[in-house]
C-alpha cells in the first residue's frame, strides 16, 4: 500500500523522534561514568560500573515496556487506559519490592557476584536502587506515549533529565572529590538517581495534565 506524502512526512517525523530518544539514552545511561572518569583513578570507575550494571540488569527483568508497547498498539483510547493503569500498579509493586531487597541486602549481592574485593560498590548499589523504581515506570509511560503518536514527549523529557543529570554530575563530583573519589562516586550515583526520577515524573505529569479547553 502506498502512502500518502502526509503519512509519510508523519512516518518520518515519528522515527526521527523515536531515534533521537533512543541516542539520548545511550547518553544518559553513560554521560556519569564518563565524568567521573575526569576525576577519580579507574578503579572507583570499576566499582560504580559493577553496581550500575547489576541495577541495569535486574531493571530489564522487571521491565515489560518491550512487551507492552504492541498491545498498547492495537487499543482504542479507553481500553488502553485501563490497561495502562493496571500495567503501572503491577510494575510499580514489583519495583519497589526488588528496590528494597537491593537495598537492605546490597552487601551480600555484591559479595556474592564480584566478592569481597567490590565490597566498596555496595553503597553506590544501594543509592542505585531508586533506579529500580523509575526504570520500569519510566519504561511503560514511553511505551504509552509512543503508542498515541507522542514520542516527542517522551523525547522532551529525557533530553530535560540528561541535561539535569550533566549538571548534577559536575555540581556533585566536583564537589565531593575534594573529600575523596568514594564520595565523588557516592555524588554520581546520586546526580544518576535524581535525574532519572526527574525523567519519570516529568512522564507522569503529562501523563495526568488535563487537556487545555478550548475557548469558543
């Protein structure tokens, strides 16, 4: 079938959208490891990598955005909010139950996987855990906007929490550095954690904004 020069300039439009999304978030996910590198010796660039990747990994286990986002697809409006609803009860339960447990056990994770030589990551995983929250939250709010043709708003916000998470980052490390490079990590860590609660809130907030009423 062929499209027409609207489908297409919107068909277009959408994937450029959707590829700067996706280059932001290879950015975002890097951009801390990458300034904390300016400033600290490599191992304590080692030890955030180790708690970083073990929130990564545990973060795509409990987020179902991949799965969500052709059945959001296929939806009319009002099914798909109520889908929606339950998609965001259910992630959100089991995030919080996965961040506490990383929280409280977060010593006996890293010594376990990596041993007693990275028992120094254990409090920058620790910090990392709020991650486990806004990572699957954040995922089905992209998959949600995506699936109404709105992935500039998904887009908007993720660009906003990378350049909130760059300033962060050299405000924190910068300052704690001068205490020494476990606490510039600890600041990372921290510029990480905000930054990607701001992305998900910034999500939630468009996501219950009330449509502007035209006036007459």
């Amino acid at each position: 079938q062929n499209l027409s020069e609207k489908e297409k300039k919107n068909l277009w439009k959408f994937i450029f959208v959707v590829s700067a999304t996706i280059f932001s978030g290879v950015f975002f996910g890097y951009i801390d490891m990458i300034m904390l590198g300016r400033f600290v010796p490599s191992e304590f660039i080692g030890y955030y990598s180790v708690a970083f990747n073990l929130v990564s990994s545990a973060a795509i286990l409990i987020t179902f955005s991949v799965a969500l986002f052709p059945i959001f697809s296929r939806m009319k409006r009002k099914n798909l909010d109520v889908f929606f609803n339950k998609s965001v009860r259910v992630s959100f339960t089991i995030s919080i139950l996965l961040a506490a447990f990383v929280f409280l056990f977060s010593n006996y994770i890293i010594r376990i996987i990596f041993g007693t030589d990275y028992l120094l990551s254990s409090n920058i995983l620790r910090i990392f855990s709020l991650l486990l929250i806004s990572i699957p939250l954040t995922g089905v709010y992209s998959s949600y906007f995506t699936s109404i043709g709105k992935p500039v708003i998904v887009t908007k916000a993720l660009m906003t929490s990378t350049i909130a998470n760059i300033i962060l980052n050299f405000t924190l490390i910068v300052f704690l550095v001068r205490y020494n490079s476990l606490w510039a990590a600890y600041g990372a860590a921290f510029a990480g954690g905000i930054s990607g609660w701001l992305y998900m809130l910034i999500l939630i907030f468009n996501k219950n904004k009330k449509p502007k009423v035209q006036e007459s």
